[in-house]
C-alpha cells in the first residue's frame, strides 16, 4: 500500500495512506454514468448521432471513453489519501477541488464494513463511519478486506480513549454471538406479512380489472408483469438483504452481519439507542414472532433483527437498553375516547417504567416504542378541539434521534401529570446515565 509522510500530528507524524487498487475500477464509471444520463434524458438525439457515425468512428469513440474512464478513475484514486492522526481521521478526496473531511475520532460512534458482491470477488471491503451529529455517512471505498478489519479496531480503540501507540495492537473486538435468523423463518415470516399479500392482490386484481375494461391479452401483459415483477422483487430483496442475519456481542456494542449478495457488518453504538420499536405483524402473533428496529441518533441503522421469537427479541433489548425490561401491562384511554378514535381507540396503550416510556399503538399491525427516560429530549401535550370536548390528550415524547413517540388518547388530567412526571424522569436519567462511550464498561 503506497503511503507517504504527512506533518507531525501531536509529536508523531501521520502516514497518508492510499485506497485499494481496485478503486479506479469502481471510479471509472462515473463517465460512463454520465453518457447513459444524457442518452436516456435526449434517446432521439443520441439515435440521429449514432446513425451518422460509421462503424471505425463508433470504436473509436468508445476507445476514447474507455480511455477517458481509466484516467478518471486512476487521478481520483491517486488524489484520495487518508490519515489517522492523534485526534482524527482525515480524509483528502478531490480532483480540480479538493476536499478534506476531519472526522474527530470522539466523535465517532460507528464504524461499519460493507462487501457488495463484486467487493467480495475483488476481496475488498469498505467502510461507512457514523459521526455524532452528521447525517450522511463518510467512507473509504475499497480497502483490502484485512486492512479494513485492521483499521476498524484501531478507529474503535481511539475512540474508547485507547492511547494511539496501543491502539493499533488492540486488534478486534471478540464476539459472542447472540442471535442467528435461519433462513427458513426469514422466508415464512415475509410471506406472513401485509404487504407482500397486497403487492400480489394488486398484481392479480389489475389484471383482471384491465382485461375486463379492454380484453386485450397485450394491456393485461403492460398492466401485470411490472406488479407481478415488483411483489416479487420486493419479497425476494428482502430476503436477500436480511439472509443470514446474525446479531453478536462485543465491547464495543452489538454486531449485525447479514446480506447474500451484498454483506454488510453494522454495529449498535452503545448508549446511542434513543428509541426501541418492536412491531407484530396480525400474522406473527401465532407463532410469537416479533421485528425490533432501533432510531440511533446520526445513524442510518434501523433495524436489530427482521424477525424473531418475541423472547429471544425481548433479552436483546435488555443489552441494547441496559436495565430496562418490556412492559407486559398497559393503560389503556377511557372509553369516551372512542368518539375521536372509533374503534382503534382500544390498540393504544401506556406503561410507564423506571427506565422508560413505552406507548403502544394498533390493532392489526402492533408496534410498541420504548424510550429511554435519559434519551427524552422535551415532552409535550397536544390536545385538538374535539379531544378538548371529550377530556381527553396526548402526550408527545421526542428523542435525540429527531423522532417522536406519542401516548394518544389519555385522560386530560393523568396526560397533564404525566407531562411533569416525565420532564423529572428525564433529568433524573440523563443525570444517572452511562457515558456513551466504545468500550466503556
């Protein structure tokens, strides 16, 4: 790997590194992409060109687009570098403008490893970095698979507080893993879900409505393959991008490895979970079965497993939120609350714990959202004109992760105490806390 000396970073000097060799091969496309943008936005034109250009012009063009793509992809490779230095990561990318990204290493509270499949062929892997406070992810895209676990550890080590002379030899984390999807149940639990019904009513229904309006075999063709194609896409990318998921156990939080095609290894940041959701799909409930998804403040990992046993799920949550336990008992609104909910009104419900805020929601499709008393923001109580008729209101919890979680339909006396109660719940939490911090034990 090329590497050349930087200036000295806090008494040592940071070596900028380069990226894979196989880089310029992901880079070369842009060219291309460019060319298939302007064809597809103007086919008429491109059409009336082509027809003009004899057969040794057309090869010469596309040498020259060859050409012209190999060069692009070598500069933008050779003017990529990064460093790690005492107290960032600095990523320098830019062809004609430069650009250097500072990542401070305290900052970061995720370090994933994604492998596409030609990554996988190429033996090369990428990593997509989670900062406190940014929404779009940094990457370095393509490292060699070693040296990208290599300098995950090492990124983790300093952001624990590891000293950068050490933190190079701390190597990865161990894992104890925790929780392994079999592909069967992935299969059964997608075809036991709404929407996947509704994408193949649809793709039966209009067909049938088109070949009833029109009966033209062609029109029921244009009309049903895409629907039929879609439900079919949808289900079988599901399937492909959650096959063999599996959830670890490590010091620096929870590992999630899954993808068939496409493998990708996320990690739950410890302490920066700000909302739990557990959903039970109407045909889960017989089999106990039960998808968690998490809102991680600036990070875009959304779910801790597609599907499993509701206990099973329910001993993950407890690592996620250290201390906190499903409730299995909930309020529920008074029955005038029928009048501004007609029948749903009796899905709603409220438990209020030591450790969180947990509302739940539905009848036929049931989420239930646990909230961290430490990870309330600021709480509020919402109360429409019909609501204010019937004494009733809801109370508004909103998180760090910029979501909001709603109580609906309480009483208008117990939402206005509950407002209080909670504001102190969430002073005493953040006070009693656990530092977000990797490894922090």
């Amino acid at each position: 790997m090329p590497e050349n000396r930087a200036g000295a970073v806090g008494g040592r000097e940071a070596v900028e590194r380069r990226l894979h060799p196989f880089t310029p091969l992901r880079r070369a496309w842009a060219p291309v992409a460019v060319i298939a943008g302007w064809a597809a936005h103007d086919p008429g034109q491109v059409q009336h060109q082509l027809t003009r250009l004899t057969a040794t012009a057309l090869l010469a063009a596309l040498a020259a687009l060859v050409a012209a793509a190999s060069l692009y992809g070598f500069l933008s490779w050779r003017f990529t570098s990064f460093a790690v230095t005492h107290t960032e990561l600095r990523i320098r990318t830019g062809l004609l403008f430069r650009r250097t990204a500072h990542i401070r290493l305290d900052r970061l509270q995720a370090v994933d490893v994604a492998r596409p499949l030609a990554a996988r062929i190429a033996g090369v892997a990428k990593l997509k970095l989670d900062v406190i406070g940014t929404d779009k992810k940094d990457e370095l895209a393509y490292l060699g698979e070693e040296e990208a676990r290599a300098l995950r550890a090492e990124l983790l080590a300093r952001a624990a507080g590891f000293a950068p002379e050490t933190a190079s030899g701390v190597g990865e984390a161990p894992m104890r893993r925790l929780l392994h999807v079999p592909p069967e149940m992935l299969a059964v639990s997608l075809l036991l879900i709404g929407a996947t019904w509704g994408s193949l009513l649809g793709a039966l229904v209009v067909p049938a409505l088109v070949w009833f309006g029109t009966h033209s075999v062609w029109s029921v063709l244009v009309a049903g393959a895409p629907l039929v194609g879609g439900a079919v896409t949808r289900t079988a990318g599901r399937f492909v991008r959650a096959y063999d998921w599996t959830v670890g156990e490590s010091p620096d939080g929870l590992r999630i490895d899954h993808g068939l095609l496409d493998r990708a290894h996320e990690t739950v940041p410890p302490g920066r979970v700000q909302t739990v959701r557990i959903v039970e799909p109407l045909l889960w409930r017989r089999r106990g079965w039960v998808r968690v998804e998490l809102h991680v403040a600036g990070s875009s990992n959304s779910v801790l497993v597609p599907v499993a046993p509701r206990p099973l799920a329910e001993s993950l949550i407890a690592r996620v939120l250290p201390g906190a336990e499903v409730p299995t008992e909930f309020s529920r609104p008074p029955r005038r609350a029928a009048w501004c909910l007609p029948l749903w009104w009796r899905g709603q419900g409220l438990a209020v714990t030591d450790a969180v805020f947990a509302a739940r929601q539905g009848l036929l499709r049931r989420t239930l959202s646990l909230v961290p008393h430490a990870k309330v923001q600021s709480v509020r109580l919402v109360q429409g004109p019909w609501e204010r008729f019937r004494r009733v209101a809801g109370l508004r919890v909103d998180t760090g992760a910029n979501k909001t979680v709603t109580a609906r339909l309480r009483d208008a006396e117990e939402a206005a105490a509950l407002l209080y109660a909670q504001a102190d719940r969430s002073r005493t939490g953040r006070l009693d806390a656990r530092p977000d911090r990797w490894m922090a034990s």
